[in-house]
C-alpha cells in the first residue's frame, strides 16, 4: 500500500504564491510518474502538472509558465510550486503517484481570492 501526504494549500490572493508538497511512503518500488490534479466545484477532475520517471514534465496550458512541478528522488516528494495565482486556480489539488496501480492523496484546498 502507497500513502501519499499532501501539505501547503491555503488561503492567497490573486498574484500570490503557494507551494504544494506530496510525500509518499509505504510499498513504493517503481514510480513511473507522479503529479498533481485539480478539482473545482461542479467540474471534473483536471491535470495540472506531471513529472514522469526521467525528469519530463507536462503542464495543463492553464498554468504554463506559473507553475512548476519538481520532485524529490531520495525522499519521495513532489512539489508544485504556484505562482501567479488566479481566482480560477481555486480548487482541491490532489496528488498522484503511478507505478502498478494509481494511487491518489486526500486533497489540499487551494483558494485564490480576487
């Protein structure tokens, strides 16, 4: 079993920042990606940013050039560094870990007031 720990939501305004992180712990052998996804009220469940096995990184149009995915190897972490923040950006973040099966963290409120 993967346990994915999410931190760093909160409350900004717009044109602030916010750092996201997500450590995993528990059976973790071969992580082929890990990233974050967003949620908002009455929409689906969105990419945001990912980092695959090898350092390449894919980004939502969204947030390129605001956000920044990055990853610890040794301790299993994720971050998501926000900056630019708009009031779209409000959503729950939740983090991903891919390897045999997909795992998903709890969720982090992010809000962006205007």
């Amino acid at each position: 079993q993967v346990q994915l720990v999410e931190s760093g939501g909160g409350l900004v305004q717009a044109g602030g920042s916010l750092r996201l992180s997500c450590a995993a712990s528990g059976s973790i052998f071969s992580i082929s990606a890990m990233g974050w996804y967003r949620q908002a009220p009455g929409k689906q469940r969105e990419l945001v940013a990912i980092i695959i096995i090898g350092g390449s990184t894919n980004y939502a149009d969204s947030v390129k050039g605001r956000f920044t995915i990055s990853r610890d190897n040794a301790k299993n972490t994720v971050y998501l560094q926000m900056n630019s923040l708009k009031p779209e950006d409000t959503a729950v973040y939740y983090c991903r870990l891919d390897q045999r099966y997909v795992y998903w963290g709890q969720g982090t409120q992010v809000t962006v007031s205007s």
